[in-house]
C-alpha cells in the first residue's frame, strides 16, 4: 500500500525525508503569509495608517474563531496518516470523506457566525471608534471566505498526509499570485482601501479550494474523493474529533490570550496598533516556516504510530527540534539585526517604526521556544495524544499570558513589559511538553512490550 502514496514515513532516512517533507511546507506556509502579509502592506503604502491599524487589528480575533475548525483540519491528516501507516485502506476512504464534508459545514458555520457578529466582538475587544468600521467591513467580506479556506485546509492536510507536500505548494502559488494582483487592483486603481484587501483574500481562498478538490477527485489510491460517497462515518468521524477539538482548543486557547493582549494595545491608541500589527507580521513570517517542522513531525508521527514503529518516535523528534532551532533561532537573529527596515516595509510613520521595532527586539530572540512549545505538541498527537498537550496549553501558554497581563502588567503598564507574556510562557510551555513526550513515549513502548 504504501507505494501508492507519496513518501513512506516509516522508514530512514529519516533526516532527508523530513526535509523533503517539510520544505515545500515551509513554502507553502510562505505563501499563505502572502495574503496577509500583502493586505497590510497594501493598506499601510496606500491606504493610510488607521486602516492598517484596522486590518491588524482583526488578526488575534479571526484566529480565534477559525482555529478551532482547523484544529479539525489537522485531525484529518493525523487520522489519514494513522490509517495509512496502518495499510488500512477502507478506513482511509472513509476518513477522508467524513473530513471534506466536516470541512464544507465547517465553513458555512463560520462564514455565517463571522459575518453576523463581527461588530459585536469587535466592540469586546474594544476596537477604537476610528478604526471599527474599518475592521468590521473586513471582517465580514474575509467570512465570507471561509467555506472555501476550510476545503483547501482539510484537503490539504488529506493530501500532505500521503507524503504529498509539492501540490497544495503549488496551488498556493497560483492563488497567492492573484491575491497580491487584486491587491495592488483594487486598493491602489479602485481605492477599495480594506475592502479590496478582503475581496483579493476571498477570490484567492476559492481559487485554492476548487483546485484541491480536483486534486482529490484525480487521487490514484484510498485518498480519492467522490461526492457522491460524502457523508459521515461514525467510528472515523470520532476519531478526527478526538484528534481535532483538543487541537482547536490549544491553537484557540493563545487566541484568547492574544485577543486579551490585543484588547490592551487597542488602549494605547491606532499608532500603537499599526507598530505592532506590522511587527507581528515580521514574527508571524518566523512561526510560519517553523510550524511546518510541528506538521512534519505529527504527520510522520501519526504513520509510524499506526505501523507499529514506536521506536522512530525519537529519530523524528529530536530531527524535528534541530531543524526548529536552526531554523527558528536564524531568521530571528535576522529580524532583530534589520528590525527597523522590516517594520518600515509596512508603515514609513517613524513612530509606528519605533513601536513594532521595540517588539520585534524583545520577542525574536526567544521566538523559536514558540516554535519548539508547537514541535512538541505536533509530536504528542502523533503519538495518539490529544488531550494531553491541549491541558499543557491551557496551564502554561493561555493561563500564564493570562496571569501575566492582570497581575504583572499593571504594575508596569507599558507595551514591552506586556510582551514579556510571550517568551516566559512559551519557554515554561516547551519545557513541560519535552517531559511529557519522553513519559508518553515509555508508555507506549510499555504497553507494546517493546523495552528501550
């Protein structure tokens, strides 16, 4: 069976394969920057600082309502992987159609709750005046999106799950490139200010979800999709949940400690919005290409755990941290030497520089602990763990930040002490998670009677 997909997880070696796997993620996840990345240069260049503040200011809030779904995402890959590893190719078939039609639901639920209550979260986050109408048209044209980002994100995680990372890179590719063009389109020839970031969003979401469904419907093995066989199946759809909720739960769980942390910057006014919405833009790039290690070693996780092969979670695990420090602690080491011209690319205020320098400063040379904290949770759930770096999440990313912004923060009310939330709980969070993976790790070879 294993001819059939891709890449074979399960045997070395293992370095070079998760290379191989985990580049075209680093692209893709590039791309996917894009969007964003472009949306707020566009509107910072060309369409003034409060609607980049206004922009920038949707971001903690949108990931907090999509994370949960895509926890569920990345429940697919996980289960289609398990299932692969296992050979067993029924449950493969039903997994992956039990997961696109989850993903076509899930997108209709958020695009309809995203649209209808965006001003309402808004006001909770306590969006200034200048900057609310703004944000809330952007919000509601970006929901409308979701039903396709959904499809793209289960299709994808079901196609990397075969070892096949080059497509959705490629299909990101495309859609990145028509972003970026209506981008420039509609805000700089239309003056569509935000509006025109949203729309260029959207177009480039549905472009990428029909092109993956095509790459479904020509799949060669288990993976296939036919529309005419969607439907839920009980035993594998509680499996992608098992897998998926914690999941949402953890990646939502920092949502909220960030749209607290948001909430408070939005006190300090739109200047100290636009510096950090730019700055968390430089350190959003970094977590993107480090987050593909996190997918890697979950993926490859999952198939040796359904192969049987508990004795290359090590192998796997500790290639996976290397690359997350090279990685991870290089570009941040950059960031912080050209800090100034980063934030500049966004904004040419002196004082919007000034602020999102400040941050970048402060946050980069810690920002691969972030990085490891999320390779360690890739890890557990590869190894049929979900709950368990979810709690670890909760107690030590979300709790900490959390505890921080309302007994520490006050005492220094400014925006670095604030930011110092984030490298104390990401260092606490990856430090629990290393434990916790060497105890699952010798559960498993326990109750397998493998002694190592």
């Amino acid at each position: 069976m294993a001819s059939k997909y891709s890449l074979d997880m399960t045997n070395g070696p293992f370095l070079k394969k998760i290379l191989r796997f985990s580049l075209p993620l680093v692209l893709t996840g590039l791309l996917q920057m894009i969007y964003n990345t472009a949306d707020v240069i566009v509107v910072g260049r060309f369409a003034g600082g409060t609607a980049l503040a206004a922009v920038g200011a949707t971001g903690s809030l949108v990931h907090l309502i999509l994370n949960i779904f895509l926890g569920m995402s990345m429940g697919s890959g996980v289960m289609t992987a398990k299932y692969i590893g296992a050979r067993d190719e029924n449950s493969v078939k039903r997994c992956v159609h039990s997961a696109m039609l989850l993903s076509i639901l899930s997108g209709i639920f958020v695009a309809i709750f995203g649209f209808v209550f965006s001003e309402q979260l808004l006001v909770m986050m306590d969006s200034p005046e200048d900057v609310l109408p703004l944000s809330k048209l952007y919000l509601q044209i970006f929901f409308l999106g979701a039903p396709a980002g959904m499809v793209f994100n289960f299709g994808a995680s079901i196609v990397r799950a075969t070892g096949d990372t080059k497509k959705p890179l490629l299909i990101l590719s495309l859609s990145g490139i028509v972003n970026i063009v209506l981008n420039l389109i509609l805000v700089i020839k239309f003056n569509m200010s935000v509006a025109g970031v949203a729309i260029a969003t959207i177009v480039s979401q549905y472009i990428s979800a029909t092109i993956i469904v095509i790459v479904l419907f020509k799949m060669k093995n288990a993976c296939k999709l036919d529309i005419k066989k969607l439907r839920f199946h009980k035993e594998e759809l509680k499996r992608i949940l098992y897998v998926g909720i914690p999941a949402g739960i953890q990646n939502s769980l920092f949502s909220v400690s960030n749209v607290i942390i948001q909430t408070t910057v939005n006190s300090f006014g739109s200047v100290a919005m636009a510096g950090i919405a730019a700055s968390s833009n430089i350190d959003s790039l970094i977590y993107t290409c480090t987050n593909a290690i996190s997918q890697t070693t979950m993926t490859f996780s999952s198939q040796n755990y359904g192969a049987k092969k508990y004795e290359n979670f090590n192998k796997i695990y500790l290639r996976c941290i290397v690359l997350t420090i090279v990685i991870g602690g290089g570009m941040g080491a950059l960031g912080v030497v050209f800090k100034d011209f980063l934030v500049g690319i966004f904004s040419t205020d002196p004082a919007v520089i000034e602020i999102g320098a400040q941050r970048l400063t402060l946050i980069l040379p810690f920002y691969f602990f972030c990085s490891l904290m999320d390779v360690g949770a890739g890890q557990l759930r590869g190894m049929g763990k979900s709950f368990l770096p979810m709690l670890v999440s909760l107690l030590g990313g979300c709790g900490l930040r959390i505890l921080w912004i309302f007994a520490f923060f006050p005492k220094n009310p400014t925006l670095i002490y604030l930011y110092y939330a984030y490298p104390i709980s990401w260092t606490i969070t990856f430090v629990v998670l290393f434990v916790c993976y060497f105890i699952v790790r010798k559960q498993i070879l326990k109750k397998s009677g493998i002694r190592k």
